[in-house]
C-alpha cells in the first residue's frame, strides 16, 4: 500500500457538499497506471481535513457531524469507491471522536462525583446514565458502519449498547427505536449472509425462526419507544414513525423466497400501520410528505403485488383496493427529490401491474402507457439501473445493444409522429 496521503479539505462553516474542496496529489497513482485523465488511482490513506473559512486554520468536526457526513457521502459513492474512499475514512472518524468523547466525558463525571455523598452508590449507577446521549449516538454510528461496509458484528455491538441504555433508563425512546431499528438491520443482513450460505433444511429452519424472533423484538422496542416519543412530540414522532416504516420496507424486499409471503406481508403491514397512526394524528401534514407518501405507496404496491396469486373473489377485490391506493400515493411523491426515481420506477411498475386486473381495453392501454412513461423516466433519472433496462429492453423501448441514447431518440421520434 502506497504511503501517499489524500488531503481533502472541507469548508468549516459549515462544512457541506456545496463547500467540499478537493486535492489529490499528482502522486497518487499506480505504478503501472499510465492514464493521463486520471486523477489518483492508488490505494493510499486518506486524510481529511477540515479548515475555517479563510482555509488558515484547522476545525475538528463534533463525531455526529462527522457520522452526518460520512452517510452523505455514503449516499453517493460508486461502487468502485465502496469500503476504500471518503465515507469509510469519516466513518472511522467518528467512532474515534465517539471513543475520545465517552472517555473525556466519563472523566469529567468522576471528578464531580468526588463531592457527591453516598458515593459507592452512585459510583455504581450514575457513570452510565451520565453518558448515554453519547452512547446512544455511537451505536446509531456503529449500527450505520455495519450497514455500510457490511459488517454483523458492528451492528451487534450497536444493538447491545441500546440494551444497556434501556436497561438503565425505560424512558429513553432514542435508545427504544435506535435498539428497534438496529435489530431490523441486524436481521436483514443475517438474512443475506443465510441465503449466501449452503444450510440444510433444518438448518433453514431454524435461521428462520430465529430472524422472525428478532424481527418481533424489533418491533417491540419500536412500539415502546414510538409510543414515549408520541407523548412528547408529535412532530418528531412523525418522522422517526416514516423512517422505520423505510426500514421495514426494504427489509420486506430483501425477503425474496415465494414460501416467506406471509412473513412479508406482516412486515408491509406493519410499516403501513406506523404510516396510518401518523395519518390519523395528522393527516394534512401526512399528505404533504412526499416521501412519507412514496414509502406509504411502495409498500402498498408491494403488499398488492404478493397478492397477485391468490384468485378468490375477496383478495381480487383488496388487491384492487391496495394497487389504486399506492398508485395514488405515488403519484403525490412523483415530486420528491430524495427517491424520485425509485418512487417513479415503482408507480411504473403499478401501473403496468394495473393493465392486469382491468377489463376494459381503453383503460389497459391508458395504464399501460402511463406505466411505460414513468419507466422511462425512472431509467433516464438512473441509467445504471440493470434490472430496470433489461424489463424495458422486453418491453421493446430499445434493444439489448443500445442505450440511453436510443431512448431519447424514440421519444423525440413519437413527438414528430404527433
């Protein structure tokens, strides 16, 4: 590994993408790389540097702003970059700032806690209360480098420091959701690397039973946290209510086995539940979420979606019910700049799985076009989306051989034919 270091210097004030400056040193390159656009290759450690604003002086970022930055970029990183670049060096940042932090801060508690009477008592219980912010901010982080790198084993240690914290304090909803969020990640990647794995049958089993369990712990420390959180603050409560009904969503669509659709669509339904309280507590505020909306719609379209087997006239009817509810709720996300073209590729696909319940023509054809529309767009917002190209590539929008180019060109094509 070339000793080279990548200085990467960011604004202080405050530090953004918008304000990020970037300098790579011309001697950052293979020895064998001979390319002269490239600008920096080797596998080298990477040193990042936050100066004020007149770039003289040096700032050292808090761990949580740190955590913020490292999952930003995270956010957008290439493959290429993956577990190497910027966002694994901000994230090993900020469990170093999280360590120092704890450590300063139950320091600080011990020279105060020479004054308080009745010691040994509190020497006992008052050294964890003390820090738990702090703690509750690690796990979140060492849940958030698991997810990123994967890495089980630093989710886990997230999870039982949640456990600590809730043992010390049953009110702390911070921990009771970062403990419930932290399992759902913990069993999605547990069931990633089984399904990587050559079990027996009875082994199969036995990981399933044990994922289930996890997942109605989860659930369970959810539903504690989320209902001390209610009582407080109902604006926050709304949010974090969307952001574990995200959770569940894509924990739903990481279970791609035909013999776990009842597993699934528990889970669907419970993140269309946490979305139903939030409606009900405020339904205005709700509707003008878009991605509240686009999470709410994609699981309604996923839930119909499991559905589509089953033939009695009563499951018929709910899967028309659950597809024009998603469909309408995607349509109020089509706007939303944090998903867009998820949330667009998935009303696509709804309306293309709409063409198969109708039996009027006219309006096969409407939904069908409609789909295909949002198809197209979801694949020009996100051309590296394979899946997305080869359905569009059976739906004869262009050939196997051509790109995003050709696309474009069809549609200037109908244009002229208008």
């Amino acid at each position: 590994m070339s000793k080279n270091k990548r200085s990467y210097k960011k604004l202080g004030s405050p530090p953004s993408q918008n304000s990020k400056k970037i300098k790579l040193s011309p001697s950052n390159h293979a020895p064998t790389c001979d390319d002269s656009t490239c600008t920096g290759c080797d596998v080298s450690e990477i040193e990042i540097v936050f100066t004020t604003e007149d770039g003289q002086g040096e700032i050292e970022l808090s761990p949580v702003k740190l955590l913020h930055l490292a999952l930003e970029e995270s956010s957008k990183e290439s493959s290429q970059e993956h577990g190497g670049g910027v966002a694994k060096r901000l994230f090993d940042m900020a469990l170093e700032g999280f360590d120092k932090l704890l450590k300063k801060e139950e320091k600080e508690f011990e020279s105060k806690e020479e004054t308080v009477k009745d010691k040994e008592k509190e020497e006992e219980t008052r050294p964890k209360v003390a820090t738990k912010q702090t703690r509750c901010q690690y796990a979140t982080c060492c849940v958030a480098f698991g997810i990123y790198l994967p890495f089980v084993e630093y989710i886990r240690k997230g999870v039982e420091i949640f456990k600590q914290i809730t043992a010390e304090d049953v009110c702390y909803y911070d921990a009771w959701i970062g403990l419930g969020r932290a399992r759902i990640s913990l069993a999605k990647i547990e069931r990633e690397m089984t399904q990587q794995s050559d079990l027996s049958e009875e082994e199969e089993k036995e990981s399933s039973i044990t994922e289930q369990n996890s997942y109605n712990l989860a659930t369970d420390a959810l539903d504690k946290g989320l209902s001390i959180l209610r009582s407080k603050d109902k604006d926050k409560y709304m949010t974090e209510s969307i952001l574990v009904a995200k959770d569940l969503k894509e924990y739903a669509l990481s279970i791609n086995h035909s013999k776990f659709n009842d597993y699934t669509q528990k889970i669907l339904s419970q993140a269309i539940n946490y979305l139903q309280t939030c409606y009900e507590l405020d339904s205005k505020k709700l509707d003008q979420n878009n991605f509240a909306q686009g999470i709410w719609g994609s699981c309604l379209y996923y839930l119909a979606k499991l559905k589509t087997n089953q033939d009695s006239n009563d499951y018929i009817r709910e899967f028309k019910l659950l597809l024009n509810s998603a469909i309408e709720k995607l349509l109020k996300a089509y706007n939303d700049s944090l998903e867009k073209d998820r949330f667009t590729e998935i009303l696509g696909q709804a309306y293309i799985l709409k063409t198969t319940i109708e039996s009027d023509e006219e309006q096969i054809i409407e939904a069908y076009d409609k789909g295909l529309e949002c198809l197209k767009e979801a694949y020009k917002l996100f051309p590296d989306n394979e899946n997305l190209r080869d359905q569009l590539v059976t739906l004869d929008v262009f050939d196997s051989n051509s790109g995003n180019e050709d696309l474009e060109e069809g549609e200037e094509d109908e244009e002229e034919e208008e």
